[in-house]
C-alpha cells in the first residue's frame, strides 16, 4: 500500500488535536496527530502497545514518563506501551505528528 503526500491529508480542527488515520495492518496503525497552536494531547497511557512520534512539521513539548523535551520536525521518540506520554504544541505554527501503534488499537 502506497500512501502518497500525507501532510495532505493533516485534520485540524479548532476545539482540540485532529487526527487521521493512514494505514491500519494487523500488527500495526499509522496515523497524523494535528495540532493548533496550543492544543494539546493530555498525558496518558496505552497498556500493551507502543507508541511511536515522528515530527513531520512544526515544533511542541514531549512528555515521556520522566523526560521532557522540546521536538521538532526530523526528531523521533518512542513512548513504550505502560508510561504516561503527552504532546503540547507550544509555537506559533501548526504541528503534524506521525504516530505509529504496534499492536494497532481497536477498530473504531
């Protein structure tokens, strides 16, 4: 499966985080996060799956467990299945985050 310009397909919307789906697979789900300028993804957990960050455009804070740092476009990170992660964007511009699930979770 060939998903071609996936920044094309970003869902932003005004009261919270937009999300698009991309690819689901037995093993795995691939998918955008999109975020406003200061909207935010609360901290959380997913018990039995691994979640995976890659920053396709913009730049926010990432809360893994202890750790917290600025990222931004180009940067990866790995939130292991059982620790609080969250994602803030705190600049001007939009955010698009690539995030991968393995194992994918349920249906909707």
């Amino acid at each position: 499966m060939r998903i071609p310009n996936i920044l094309e397909r970003a869902e932003f919307r005004s009261g919270k985080m937009g999300k698009c789906d991309l690819a689901r697979g037995e093993k795995l789900s691939v998918g955008l996060n999109c975020f406003e300028a200061g909207q935010e993804h609360k901290a959380h957990v997913h018990e039995g799956q691994d979640k995976l960050y890659y920053v396709l455009e913009g730049s926010g804070k990432l809360t893994i467990g202890e750790d917290r740092s600025h990222f931004q476009a180009g940067d990866l990170a790995l939130a292991p299945a059982g620790v609080e992660h969250s994602l803030r964007n705190d600049g001007p511009g939009k955010l698009v985050v690539l995030v991968v699930f393995a194992p994918p979770p349920p249906a909707p």
